[in-house]
C-alpha cells in the first residue's frame, strides 16, 4: 500500500498533455499544457483556446507527453 503523502505527491504531479483540434478548414493543430491527467488538459485547451472554448468536440486526440 502507498502511503500518504506519496499519494498526495503523485495526485498533483504535473506532466506535459498534447491537445490535438481540427480547425474549421480541417487543419490539425497542437497546444500542450501541463496537468495531472488528460481530462484537467481538456479543461486548460477550454479555458486558455478561445477556439476549442466555441468548439469543444472539436478536439481529435489528447497524448500524455512523459512516461508515468
């Protein structure tokens, strides 16, 4: 079993997310931030892309950059 406060440090370690959307003219394009998991990566693209914030079903694909 874990103990504590390595599952406390594991739940706020932060690693690098790739957002990959489609542009209106279908183009693919990139962001990456850096989050606990892919969802909190999804919620950043939202927050910080004005685009994917109008057009969230527009994202194709969310990578995890680091191995865990």
């Amino acid at each position: 079993m874990v103990e504590k406060s390595k599952r406390i440090e594991l739940m706020t370690v932060r690693r690098p997310y790739t957002v990959r959307y489609r542009a209106p003219d279908n183009t693919t394009h990139e962001g990456c931030f850096y989050a606990t998991d892919a969802f909190q990566a999804r919620l950043l693209a939202i927050e910080f892309n004005n685009y994917i914030k109008d057009h969230p079903n527009r994202i194709v694909k969310i990578v995890s950059e680091s191995p865990r």
